[in-house]
C-alpha cells in the first residue's frame, strides 16, 4: 500500500524557518512535488524535484523555499525560510510513477505564519 505521510508543519513567526519532510511508503516515485493550499484558494504548486535531482521552485518561493529528496530513504523535504502569512496554507506532498502514470498525495500539514 503506498502512503504518503507529511510532518514538520507548526505555527511560526514571520521571517521564520519550517522544514517539511514526506515519507513515502509502498514503492518509489519518479517525479515528487509539494503543493499548497489555502482557505478559499485552489491548490497550487509549490515545488518539484525528479528522481535524478533537478528541481523547480515557483516563482513565490524562489530563494526562499528549496526541495530536495533522499531516494535511498524514500523521503521528500521542503526547506522554507524567510516565511510570509501569506505563506500559511496546507502543504502536501505529491509523487508520481510514469510508466504507467500513477499519482499520490500526503494528507496534508498544516504551515501558519504569523505577524
């Protein structure tokens, strides 16, 4: 049975330091996201990384967010300085097999950045 299991969310102050971890569970992943959500926003991309290690930040996070992956321990993390409020939302974790395609999502932590 693959899971997708998230930790390391928690409250913080702006300007704050948080570091999300996935494990993954069941078999291993090709691509390997983090997306977020928001109340009353759709769910967005945060940030992605193949299974060889090449990674792309969005726009909001550059500089600030970096992902990054342990294939050995089938684990995904998001480092995330400099947090904003507008940073608060649900991030969850997302992982992908290609041939043939398959996706899978965490249940979600929760990231709130207060002022």
């Amino acid at each position: 049975q693959v899971q997708l299991v998230e930790s390391g969310g928690g409250l913080v102050q702006t300007g704050g330091s948080l570091r999300l971890s996935c494990a993954a569970s069941g078999r291993t992943f090709d691509d390997m996201d983090w997306y977020r959500e928001a109340p009353g926003k759709q769910r967005e991309l945060v940030a992605t990384i193949t299974r060889g290690g090449t990674t792309n930040v969005v726009d909001f996070g550059l500089g600030r967010f970096t992902i990054s992956r342990d294939n050995a321990k089938n684990m995904l993390y998001l480092q995330m300085n400099n947090l904003k409020p507008e940073d608060s939302a649900v991030y969850y974790c997302h992982a992908e097999t290609m041939s043939p395609f398959f996706d899978y999502w965490g249940q979600g932590t929760q990231v709130t950045v207060v002022s």
